[in-house]
C-alpha cells in the first residue's frame, strides 16, 4: 500500500535529533516563551527574508491576530479567495469582518488578481490571500492594486514555506505572512503551531502583545488579548526541521517532476512557469471523474486525499454567512481536484508506481 502520508515514516529521520531538542527544553525549565521560541523566530524570519517573526499557537490564530491587530471596524470587508480551506474565512468570521468572495486563476488556483477590483466597495480594508498548495500568488499584481487603493494585505502561507515568486519568498509581501505548522506542512510541527513574519516592528509589537494577554509587562495588560503562544517544546522540535527544509522542499519537487514528465494528458497537471517556485506542499490533479480515478487507485493500494471536497461557500457553517452568489471556478475545482502522494518519505518507485498505474485509469 502506498499510503498518502504517514507522519512517522516522513519524521523518522529527525527522531535523534528530536529526542536531543525534547531532552534539552525539559531540562531547561523554561517551558512557555524561552529560548527554544525566541531562536525559532530569528531562524524561521532569516530563512522567510523578514525582519520579524512572532511563533503563535497555530495557523488559524496567525490569521485571527493578524486580521485583529489591523483595528478594522465589525462588517469592514475583506476579499478572500472562494476556494480556500474553511480556516482562512474563519478568521475573517471571527473578527465580526466580512468576507467577500473572489475566485480563483483556473491556472493557478490562486486568488485572480484581474477579478480583485471589481470586488471592492468603500468598506473593503483588506485583502487576504492564500499560497495554495505551495505556489504563491500573483503578488505584484496584488501588492499594486493593494497600494492604489489602499489596503491590507495578509498572506496565508499555511502550505508555502519556502515558495517564492520572482525571487521573493512567501511571507515577505503583505503586512504580514500567516504560516501554520500542523504536522502534514512541509514545515511540520508534532502537534499544532504557527507563526506571523513581517517587515514592520509596530506589527511585531502588535502580535507579540495580542499573543500574550495583550501584556508585554507580565501581569499588565494593555489590550483585549489571547492566549496563543508557540511553546518551547514545539519550537525545538521546530528548529530541528527547518535546518532540513530546503531538503524537503527539494525532495519534494523532484517527486513533482516525475509526476509532470510522466502523467498522462487526460489529467490536468499544476502550472508550472518559472516566475514560480512551487514546493508541491500538495500535488494536485484535476479530472472530471475524480472520483472514479481516487477509487481506481485505491482498488490498486494506493491512496490520495482531496484539498479541497466542499467549497467554502456550500460549507453548512458558512450558510448565512457567505453570499449566496455562485462560483463556478471554486466549484469546478473542487469538484475535480485530486491530491496524490508526494510526502517526505515516498520514493521515486513510489511515484513511478502511482504514475504507473493511474495512467491506465
């Protein structure tokens, strides 16, 4: 059985290591934002090209706190991608902002920056874009009509570590980079975690107070808080793996290239251009009988995964929530896409076999 991830196997080359960073927090003592976190931050904004980096408890927090530290107004409005994973719009929901809708390059599956416009209205303060998959946005394209009429911008990063267009990594275009850590990211926490980068102190200062209670001062609070702290231990085992995330990313990529040598024509493959350096957090196809390949290929041992099955706008929770207008890119895409193995610790036989057989779907 070729599996479409297994957490152990994709770790399992870090666990000495692992083992050495755990024995070293627990002897420390210092178990809430210690040295482990601070080193973290330094490591992970100097590999992203940012000044600043703030280790938060996970990637929906990341979003929620870079959101809540713009001091929007509740029903100020902000353009979202129409077929992200749920997360991105709930951190609009839950600061009582409104999400609007914009769909996605069908080449790309990233935000369309040609639809942005005409999607904003006087209330529009942000727009909040999503690197899916691991191929980061058009971001001059974004980043300009952001500045012409000036709006934030945050950058969910959740599946980009170390993607970049023109040159420029993930992170490092928005007022802030979202980065989340769960397990299965190229950047994997054993557990959940998340980070913001930024370019501007005040930002910094803002993410950092909001993080901890709305302290700087311990026992003195300044603003309505949370608490959403990158602990040490997280952040130990952290560090261990991004010193091996450019190995990653790679190994990921040469599992990508033998996907796009070697698949057939009836599948439609990720774009690849060179304005872009995509590190395939997910491999993703497209075919009008999805579910009919995904079965296919379970019948024959291997599995696959779908990012994502249900648009965030037919999502049970989003009804009244999100407008009632249809998008019939997002649902084109969701209604085809199909994500096959590309982990850490799959194979170049593995892919040859996944190659092999899907081909004769």
């Amino acid at each position: 059985m070729i599996e479409y991830e297994s957490l152990g196997k994709a770790n399992q080359p870090f666990f000495d290591d692992y083992r050495a960073a755990i024995e070293k927090v627990l002897q420390s003592g210092w178990y809430i934002l210690g040295t482990q976190v601070k080193e973290f931050e330094q490591q992970f904004a100097a590999y992203c090209q940012t000044q600043y980096c703030c280790g938060l408890a996970n990637g929906l927090d990341a979003l929620i706190l870079a959101l809540r530290s713009f001091q929007l107004e509740p029903g100020d409005e902000v353009l979202v991608p129409s077929n992200t994973y749920i997360a991105t719009i709930l951190a609009i929901v839950h600061n009582n902002l409104k999400p609007v809708l914009v769909e996605p390059d069908i080449q790309t599956y990233n935000i369309d920056p040609a639809r942005l416009e005409e999607k904003i209205t006087p209330r529009t303060r942000a727009i909040l874009v999503v690197h899916l998959y691991g191929k980061v946005c058009a971001m001059d394209q974004v980043m300009a009509i952001a500045q012409k009429h000036g709006l934030k911008v945050v950058e969910d990063c959740a599946q980009a570590h170390g993607a970049s267009f023109k040159g420029t990594r993930a992170g490092n275009f928005g007022d802030y980079g979202a980065f989340s850590f769960y397990p299965t990211k190229n950047l994997g926490a054993l557990g959940d975690a998340g980070a913001l980068t930024c370019n501007d102190e005040k930002l910094y200062q803002a993410i950092a107070t909001l993080r901890n209670y709305g302290s700087r001062i311990k026992y003195y609070n300044e603003v309505v808080g949370f608490n959403s702290r990158l602990d040490e231990l997280q952040a130990a085992l952290l560090k261990v793996k991004l010193q091996q995330l450019d190995a990653i990313n790679e190994h990921k990529r040469a599992l990508a290239s033998l996907y796009l040598q070697g698949l057939k024509q009836d599948f439609v493959l990720p774009q690849v251009h060179p304005d872009y350096f995509d590190v395939y957090h997910i491999f993703n196809i497209r075919h009008p009988k999805r579910d009919a390949v995904k079965e296919y290929l379970l019948k024959h041992d291997i599995k696959t995964d779908i990012h994502y099955p249900v648009a965030p706008n037919k999502q049970q929770a989003m009804q009244g929530i999100l407008s009632d207008e249809e998008t019939p890119i997002a649902e084109e895409i969701h209604q085809t896409t199909l994500s096959l193995p590309i982990s850490y610790y799959h194979t170049q036989q593995d892919i040859e076999r996944v190659i092999e057989v899907i081909n004769q779907f």
